[in-house]
C-alpha cells in the first residue's frame, strides 16, 4: 500500500479533488488551513488568520494502480499551481 501526501495552496483544492475523483480514488483526508515554512517563502501569522497563503494537505493511502492513474494529472495541476507531492510505503497495522 502506498501513502501520498499532497500540499498545494488552498484556493487549488479543488482542482486536486477533480483528478481524484475522475481517477475513482477510493478516499483520502483533506487538512485544511495547513501552514508552515517552505524554501521559498514563510507564512505569517496574518496570512494564516485571513487564509491568505494557507494550504491543504491531502492524504491518499490506496495501492499502486491508483497512484499510477492519478500520477502524471497530478504533477501536471502541481507544476501549474504550485505544490508538492510525497510518495510513501504504508503498512497497516
């Protein structure tokens, strides 16, 4: 099983959600209003009170068949709209 975490700007989580659901995506959790450092910039804490610059954080866990249907529509959103996308193994427990 595999685990992809998606970060992208908040106002793009739709898009996101769209290649997901097209891709039939058995289900994922979306944390909203995520906020931290990256290497390009810092996020205030005005930005984070008026949602400006805030970002989603989706988590995916599904099996390799699904990452390979959604990989190449997701770099493809990310690269346009910015974001990052993390590839994991995941063992249940």
């Amino acid at each position: 099983m595999k685990r992809l975490d998606l970060i992208f700007s908040e106002r793009e989580l739709d898009n996101v959600l769209s290649v997901l659901e097209k891709a039939e995506v058995p289900g994922y959790t979306i944390l909203k209003h995520a906020t931290g450092r990256g290497p390009e910039r810092i996020v205030s804490e005005d930005m984070e009170f008026t949602g400006f610059g805030a970002n989603a954080h989706v988590i995916i866990f599904c099996e390799q068949e699904i990452i390979d249907k959604i990989k190449e529509s997701i770099k493809s959103v990310l690269s346009y709209y910015g974001g990052v996308a993390f590839l994991s193994e995941a063992t249940p427990l």
